[in-house]
C-alpha cells in the first residue's frame, strides 16, 4: 500500500507498519479464537443453532493453553492498536505539504473487534482465569 501527498503526488511505501499491523490483528484473532474454541463458543453457537462438531479438536488442544493463548491474544490486540494509532498519528501531515487521511484498513479494525468480542463473550460464559 503506498500513501500519496495531496500537492506533491510524492508516494511513501508503508508495507511494514501495514505488515506488521496485519500480524498483530491476525494473531490476536487467532487466538482469541482459541480461547473462545473450547467452552465460550460452541455454547455460543448451539445457542444460535449452528453445529459445533467442528470445534471439537480445536477445543481439545487449546484448553490446555487457554491462559497463555488469553495473554497472547491481549498482547496482540495491544500491540495492534499500537501499530494502528501511531501509523494513524504519523501518517496525518508533514511539515511541507497539505495533511493527507490515512488509507483506513477496514480488515485489521474488523478483526481486532471480532477478537475482542471473542474474548469479551469468553469472559461473558465461562472466564479462563
């Protein structure tokens, strides 16, 4: 992804702050998921009607791990709001030229909010702590 200044057309690559934005949000999702896989969401889906066969074996490994998968889904999701806020704060004007809005990467919000359900409905049915 490339930003572009509004009076000079001067383009800044930005692919390590969205790759690393990118790792955070995905790892946190994932393992929110895994928190979530072994009590808090197939209770959840039964409740809505939805088969919850397939999450027997993902279930099975990740209760073993639900604290440290817990720790490492918060840090994730910490470290991605980071990421997110300070490439939003950098990214808004330079000294030079007029203030451009920065590209606004809806998958990264979508899955640090799903994460965070995820962990907020954990919470909600049965706390791993």
């Amino acid at each position: 992804m490339v930003a572009r200044h509004k009076t000079s057309g001067a383009v800044r690559p930005e692919t390590g702050k969205d790759l690393a934005k990118t790792l955070f949000a995905a790892s946190g999702l994932a393992a929110a998921f895994g928190v979530a896989s072994c009590c808090a969401l197939p209770m959840a889906l039964s409740l809505l009607g939805i088969g919850t066969a397939s999450l027997v074996g993902i279930g099975y490994l990740a209760v073993q791990y639900q604290q440290e998968l817990f720790y490492g889904a918060v840090l994730s999701l910490a470290a991605a709001a980071f990421v997110m806020w300070r490439q939003r704060r950098l990214q808004a004007c330079s000294p030079d030229s007029a203030c451009v809005r920065p590209f606004l990467n809806w998958g990264n919000k979508i899955a640090v909010v799903l994460a965070i359900g995820l962990l907020a409905l954990t919470f909600w049915i049965e706390p791993p702590i």
